[in-house]
C-alpha cells in the first residue's frame, strides 16, 4: 500500500506527483508470473576512494530498490582500495527510518557461505543470494562491519542519500535494529555498488551520465533526480498501453558521476564514459537499455571539439549495439557558467542536431528543448536552473522527468 512504499521518505517533488497521480493501493500486477531472474534493481558508480579512514566500526549503506522481488544479493566493491578490503560481517534489512530497521527484518548476508570474507584491492564480489521479500521503492539497509584499522573505503561521492556510521572502535552493530549506535551520517556510498533483485522483471534500464544524472542539486533524501521522475511515472500512472507497473517490469540504476565526460578521463573519481562503459553499465545484470545523457563537460574543458565528442558518443552507442540492447540519447542542455564561451555554445549545437536527426540512437529524449529560455536558447530557463548555470534546479529535474515519452522506456 502506499505507506509501504514510502516508508522513510522524505517529502519532494517525487511525493508530489505521486499525490498528483492519484496513488491508489492497487498496485500488484495483472499478467501472469514470469519465471524469476536476476535484474539490477539499484546501482552507483564507484569513483575513486573516501577520505574517511574507517576503524573497527560498522557502517549502514541505505538504498532504494527499483523492482520487487524474492531474494537479493548485493555487491560490495574494493576498486578502488589500497589494501584488502575485509568484511567482518553483513546484514540486509528493511530501513524504518534514519539508521533504525523495520523490526525483525534483520537477514545476516553471507559469502560463500561465510560470514566474512576477504575481498581483494580492485575486486568485488557479491553476497550469497538471500530469500528476501523486497518491495520496490522501500528503503532498505545494508550494514557492513569492517574490523580493520585504516581502512580506506571505495566510495561513490555524492549519493544524495544520508547513510550512518558508528563510530570508530565501536565494533559489529550490523544486526542492530535501534539508530542508537549510529553516531555519524554521510552521503557517500561506501563500497556497496550494486543490488540485484530476484524478480519477473523483465530488464534493467542503466542511466549513464554525468552530474546531472547523478543529482546535483537534486533535494538530499528527496530522490528527484530527472529519472526517479521517470521512474515514478511508470510506477503510479503508466498510462494506457504502457506495459506492467515498474515495480514488476524495468530496474532503474543510476550511473552517473559528477564531472564525468565522455572522452577524457577526470582523476581517479571520474573515469571517461568510454572507459567505464563496461564496468558500470554494460555488466549490470540483466541490463536491457542504455539511456546515455553526457557531453556538456567535454565541451566545456575546452579540450574537446564537437567532432571529437560525436566520435567518443558514436563509440559508445556501437559498443552497446554489439551487445544487442538498445541505447536512448539525450541533447545537452544549455550552460552559461563563467568557463563557457560562445564557441562551445555553437558546438552544443552542432551535437544536438547530430544527436537529432544522424546518430545512431535507439531513440531521443529532447532535453534542451525542455531546460532552455524561450526569448534565449542559449540559456537555460532561469526558472529551471540551480543557479550555477550549469545544473538544474528540483523544480527543473522534475521537467526533465515528465517530459520524457514513455515509449522510449517502455519499448523493448
């Protein structure tokens, strides 16, 4: 019903269009069970490592699954680590609210059978799948005990997501239903980058891209990002003809990393969209789509013309194609922050007509349309930007998720 589904969430432009929609309870699917697969139901990329140095204490990652299901794995990640990565012991749980757990939801996570385990500097691994009955969009936690001392955690760095730690010393609070030993909070994803669903939905919907995608200066807890919009479209109002209900059909994961760009490489936190093609999207499991929205800070490096940014876009949609999936495209958006010129504008152009009417996309979501002034196409709507000139605004993100077709999701 719909307190379960937004158990622990915040107030935001999501919760608002749900009222909009009209949200009733009946939210379980008509058509006839499909034999159960995994499906990625919730993703981040890691990008590089937390300056947080963690000492025998546990930390408690809080994510928001995409597709229901009967059991979960999850996969926690040492890419970026500088030594083994040592897991003491985990739990799975359904979060109440902060750090506290739905009572006598608690599911201790195993590897291999154990409860430990040891994972190896640029590995990962996934837990044991655990029989888990899992509701779309209901926030879940995954508590993770490090015993070591100086421990330096892969991170994805800016999740828009409060998770908690306790504090250093501490020791094993993974089975703790009760907050009260989660002292600290933090919006980075600690080494956890992936949790897959057991589920009869049919794919995953991977969305790569850059801060824009990420969230930037989308509400912290909110989850108004432009494709949470999306998401929740399907989910409460797909409209006639569009399929199942989300929770049952489409994985959303999010694969977007703030200042990535397309052909250059940006320290260790943001590796190139090319570069990280396959880790972050194209191994996702069951992953059935691409939806590829990048190129505005290649452009405004200054590094990249519009020849080279279509050579590095044309790369990446021909990678996908080989794997058979489809990929959808967005046009960049208007920018205006201090670094940008006019040239870059007039390459913006040149991209969006190609992105437009000559690349190779599956399909096209039309995003400078949306985000651009009326008497200024250069810009972006004063009414719709964060203010940096480069970001959205929540109001702005919620734009961008309702103007999108729902054919260009839904279509296989």
């Amino acid at each position: 019903m719909i307190v379960k589904w937004f158990r622990g969430a915040r107030v935001s432009f999501v919760l608002i269009l749900a009222l909009a929609l009209g949200v009733g309870g009946g939210l379980a699917r008509d058509a006839a069970a499909k034999q159960a697969q995994w499906v990625a139901a919730w993703g981040f990329s890691i990008q590089g490592r937390s300056p947080t140095l963690l000492n025998n204490q546990t930390v408690r990652m809080i994510a928001r699954p995409t597709v229901s299901g009967s059991a979960v794995r999850v996969l926690i990640d040492n890419f970026f680590g500088t030594s083994p990565l040592v897991v003491g012991s985990a739990s799975f749980a359904v979060r109440n609210n902060g750090a506290q757990l739905v009572p006598a939801t608690v599911q201790p996570l195993t590897f291999n059978g154990s409860a430990s385990v040891i994972i190896p500097i640029g590995g990962s691994m996934y837990t044991d799948a655990l029989a888990f009955e899992i509701d779309a969009w209901a926030d879940v936690a995954v508590s993770v005990y490090l015993p070591g001392l100086l421990v330096q955690a892969s991170r994805h760095n800016n999740a828009r997501t409060t998770s908690f730690l306790t504090a250093s010393g501490s020791g094993d609070h993974t089975r703790d239903e009760a907050s009260t030993a989660f002292t600290t909070t933090t919006t980075e994803m600690l080494f956890t980058s992936a949790i897959d669903v057991s589920s009869d939905a049919r794919s995953a919907v991977v969305f790569l891209g850059d801060s824009i995608t990420d969230g930037t200066a989308t509400t912290t807890d909110g989850h108004d990002r432009w494709h949470d919009i999306l998401y929740l479209r399907r989910l409460l109002d797909p409209g006639p003809g569009a399929g199942p209900k989300a929770d049952q059909d489409l994985g959303f994961v999010n694969e977007g990393i703030g200042g990535n760009r397309v052909t250059v490489t940006v320290g260790q936190g943001s590796p190139a969209a090319v570069q990280r093609l396959d880790r972050d999207v194209l191994e996702r499991t069951g992953i059935g789509k691409v939806v590829f929205f990048e190129g505005t800070n290649d452009l405004d490096s200054g590094q990249v013309n519009a020849d080279q940014l279509i050579a590095g876009m044309t790369e990446i949609i021909d990678r996908v194609h080989a794997r058979r999936l489809n990929i959808v495209g967005a046009t960049i958006i208007p920018r205006s922050n201090a670094t940008w010129t006019a040239q870059m504008t007039a390459y913006r152009h040149q991209v969006n007509d190609w992105i437009l009417h000559r690349a190779r996309f599956d399909g096209v979501i039309d995003f400078d349309k949306v985000m651009r002034d009326a008497t200024n196409p250069d810009i972006m709507a004063p009414r719709l930007e964060f203010g940096d000139h480069i970001h959205p605004n929540p109001f702005g993100y919620l734009q961008m998720g309702q103007s999108i077709n729902m054919s260009l999701i839904d279509r296989r």
